[in-house]
C-alpha cells in the first residue's frame, strides 16, 4: 500500500475527525465493528508455516488455512467459541494477575493518551482502557454474574465472529509496550491482556505472518531469518573483513567452540542487516580490545524471542536454546547484544521458564572483577551493563572525537527500559563516548519513553501507515532535538528498534540516522596496531 505523503498524514493526525482531535463517537463502542481494508492489518499467517509449528513438540497451532481479513468467512472451527471460552477459562486460573486485571479496571481513563496508537489513530479503541475491554466483556459475560444476570448493562457481551475479527484488529495494534502500565493507578498491565488475546486467537488459528514465520525459522535453524549455520558464521566473518580494511586490524572471531569463558547472543538482525551490521561491527572491536574469551553460537544464533508475541509455550521453546547451547559448550556465564524483547523474556519469564541456569557461574566480569549479582539467578549480562563497567573502571581506550561528525540523541527501548530498568548504563556508555549527547523531553525517555511503534512483530510493510501513525510520539520528540541542538543520530539498544526507528525516520525526520550504541563504541576504540585514517563516518565509512 502506498504512504500517504508526509503533509497528509500529518494533517489527518492534527485535523481528521477522531477521539483525540475532539470528535464525539455517534454510537456505543459495542456496536461498531472492525472494518479491514488494504493497509490496516498485518498479512494472515502462511498455512505452512501454522502447520509446521502445530507440528512440532510443545507447540499448538491448530486450524492451518488460507484465509483473508476481508472475507466474511474466516474459516474457524466449528467450535470455535467452545475453543475461545475454555482457553481463557484456563487462562484465568493460570495467571492470577488476567483475573486481577479483569476485575480491578475502573475506567479512570488514566492510560487513554499515554499511547502512541491512539495518539496516532484517535480511534477509541486504541485507548488502553477500552483495547482490555474488548477481552473484559467477554470475561464479563461467561465468568461473572453481574455479567450473566445484567448482560449489556453489566458491560458485558456475548463472544461472537464479529468480537473475534475485532480482538484480531485491536490486539495488533499494540506493541505491548506497557507505557499505558506507568501511568495505571491499579498498575493494570494492558500488554499483558493483549498477549492473551493473541493466545486465544492462536488457539483458533488467527495469527499474522511477520510474527509466525520468524518463529516458525527460529525453531527450525535458530534465528528469525532462517540463516543456516554456515551463512551466519560468513556473515559475522564479512564483518570482521570490513573492520580489517577500515582499521588494519585482524579480528578472527570463533563459532561453536567449546570451554570458551563466554557465550556472546545477540539479534541476528545484527549480522544481516543495516544499521545493525555496524552495531555487530562494534561488538568484535570491543571484545578484540579488551581480549574478551567468548564465543559465537551458530546454533543459539537469535536473542530475540518472537515467542513472546505469540504464546508462552513458543517462548519458553525458543528460549530454551541459549541455555541448551551453554551447556553444551561449557561456558561460564552468557553475554547478550542490543536486543528489546530479548531482555524482556530473560527479565521477566526466563528464569521461571528454563531455569534455574544453576551449571552456569555467577556472571563476574574477566576484566574488571565485578559480579554481576542482578544476574546472579539468569546467568546473563546486558552488553551495555558490561560495557559500562568497563567504562567505570578505565578498562577502554576511546578517542571521543571519532564521533564528533554526530549529535546524539538516546530512544529508551521499551523492553530494556519499563520492562528490565535498564536506563542508566547506556548512557553512562554514551557520555564516554560521544561529546554531543542531547536528552530528548523528560516525559518523552526513560520510564515515560514512547514506542517507536513497530514493536510485537509489527514492523511490516504492508501496515506503514499504521506505523507512521503510531511512531509520530516518537518522532515528535526527536524533531524537538533535531531542532533545538542540530540532532543527527538517534541512538538505542535494540535491534527491531534499529529496524523500524530507520523507516520513522525517513519518513518524518530524514535528516536523522540511526545507531546501536555499540557502534559508536566501536567508532571511539583505539585498538592496539591500527593503522585506520580519518573515518569521516566511523564505521559506515566507505573504503
């Protein structure tokens, strides 16, 4: 689908009759359905794809099809809302805090603007509040009774085709960013409903294919592309020709090899794809430089979890490998790259998922000595964690003007910030290593960061203008420090933030680039024998 032009779109955003621009709704929630159209939803599932998972040990991916969101007919099974009831019935008494959040809401209203989806669409049902609704009326009617007695009165209703299509409408229209989380006075986590209503979807064979597909290869070869062990180990090995012709330093990383002291995982978007092959760039110098023991995996070659926006049996399974791999070649402790999601599955479900990790030591830094006993019970360690206290205790050498061609800004990534804490030791690493740093607004970072709006799989092509729309919160804080002190690069610690915030970018502030910080890490090293010119451009210089 074409994107609309900058000027439209921005003019739709600020003018166009919706909810946050002032319009008043003509009819109740309840009776207005989702409408799908060319655009405005992701690409179903493959049939393969849902048939291979459904195969495989552990997993449940019923009801393979070809099927289309603007048919009428969706093919479910005949059963289907049989199927829907007893999966969130089971659902219910699993997870003790879905029952919370269906039965704790008052409708304060406290999260309705926090989130970028409605900022960008106004559509009501893109509040926070009303986005659990559409899980609670149904929870309403079949497990309360008020619901049972009253019905529509009580705000419940009846699950049927109509609420199935908009579950499927709504729940991939949230990045699970749980912004709307740090402003809920109850602490209602709204992403943890929208995962349940993608498992329950799940159960019926509703799923998109950006999501599926990269689960369905990293089950099969270990990472989202489906990269084959040879390929990966080729690309990282590209990698290390290009820091050779831009320092005159030879790096010869390993793959696979056993007794090594670390396990390095990182995206494998960081070994494939721009601008995190330079991110990658960035890992071989500064382990070359400190003269780090570690290790590539060409098995467990994916730290992201797609899992985590599908179901918790797919999490758990994909999850699996990393330990699995440092077992089997006998590390000490595990490092991991710039990775949203990654961080957030080992932060919040890992341990309790494939733990605990106890043939693994306690992650102690080789260089500086330090333990890491935030990681004491997960066994693995944030690259800006360890980089940063390789700062701390003088253990890099950097020329901070090697990135003075750049004005920095810092996106905290979702998942690393709200979901693990993890604001501080990035910046901690960008003051040593940039002498032009700028904070986006307060209410715009850290806690209250805003979603670069693509997150949860939805970083597809066939949606942009949903994308555009949702990242404009984003982009609007970067425009303000773009503006005020010339801000040229946007940097963070994740690899589908390096994806997505690139295309936000373009298309509203062209002028700014995108980074992982390990690249402007790798651009400040001075490394032992170089013989590197002047890289006008760090390490997307081309030679």
């Amino acid at each position: 689908m074409a994107l609309a032009k900058l000027e439209q779109l921005s003019k739709s955003v600020a003018q166009g009759p919706s909810l946050s621009t002032g319009a008043i709704p003509t009819r109740d929630w309840m009776d207005i359905p989702a409408v799908f159209k060319p655009g405005n939803y992701a690409f179903p599932a493959k049939k393969d794809k849902v048939e291979y998972l459904n195969s495989q040990k552990g997993l449940h991916f019923p009801n393979a099809r070809e099927w289309s969101p603007e048919d009428d007919d969706w093919k479910l099974p005949e059963n289907w809302k049989e199927i829907i009831i007893n999966g969130l019935k089971e659902r219910l008494e699993k997870f003790r805090a879905l029952k919370i959040f269906m039965d704790c809401c008052v409708r304060c209203g406290a999260c309705a603007d926090k989130c970028h989806f409605f900022l960008g669409t106004g559509d009501p049902k893109n509040m926070p509040v009303l986005r659990a609704e559409l899980l609670r009326s149904v929870y309403r009617n079949d497990f309360t009774l008020a619901g049972k007695l009253l019905g529509r009165l009580a705000g419940a209703r009846e699950v049927t085709p109509e609420v199935i299509k908009e579950w499927f409408m709504y729940s991939y229209q949230c990045t699970e960013c749980r912004r709307c989380s740090a402003f809920c006075p109850y602490g209602i986590d709204t992403a943890e409903v929208t995962m349940m209503l993608r498992e329950l979807l799940h159960l019926v064979g509703i799923g998109i294919n950006w999501i599926l597909e990269p689960v369905s290869n990293s089950n099969r070869t270990g990472n989202h592309m489906g990269l084959q062990p040879h390929t990966f180990k080729d690309n990282v090995e590209f990698l290390a020709d290009d820091i050779e012709n831009l320092t005159g330093v030879r790096i010869n990383p390993t793959f696979n090899r056993k007794g090594a002291e670390v396990l390095f995982i990182t995206p494998s978007a960081d070994v494939f794809a721009e601008p995190g092959l330079y991110t990658a760039m960035g890992y071989l110098i500064l382990f070359e430089h400190i003269g780090l023991d570690y290790t590539w995996s060409t098995y467990a070659s994916e730290g992201g979890n797609f899992g985590l926006f599908t179901s918790n049996e797919a999490m758990k399974k994909l999850n699996a490998k990393m330990y699995a791999e440092a077992k089997r070649l006998g590390v000490k402790w595990i490092l991991g790259g710039e990775c949203g999601h990654m961080w957030r599955v080992l932060h919040q479900y890992m341990d309790t998922m494939n733990g605990p990790a106890d043939f693994l030591e306690v992650p102690r830094s080789p260089l500086t000595g330090t333990v890491f006993q935030n990681a004491a019970s997960t066994k693995m360690v944030h690259i800006s964690e360890f980089t940063a206290d390789l700062f701390r205790h003088n253990k890099i050498k950097v020329d901070k003007s090697r990135n003075d061609h750049l004005k920095v800004t810092f996106h905290d990534s979702c998942n690393p910030a709200r979901a693990m804490g993890m604001m501080d030791e990035p910046r901690y690493v960008l003051n040593h290593v940039v002498n032009n740093f700028y904070e986006m607004p307060e209410n715009t970072i850290r806690e209250q960061t805003f979603c670069c709006g693509s997150g949860t799989g939805l970083n597809t092509d066939e949606i942009m203008e949903l994308r555009m729309r949702s990242g404009l919160p984003r982009a609007n804080a970067v425009k303000y420090v773009e503006e005020k002190h010339g801000v040229n690069m946007l940097s963070c610690v994740c690899a589908i933030d390096r994806a997505t915030l690139t295309s936000l970018m373009n298309y509203w502030n062209p002028n700014v680039g995108v980074c992982g910080i390990t690249e402007l890490v790798g651009n400040a090293i001075i490394m032992d024998g170089e013989t590197r010119g002047e890289l006008d451009e760090g390490l997307r210089t081309l030679l």
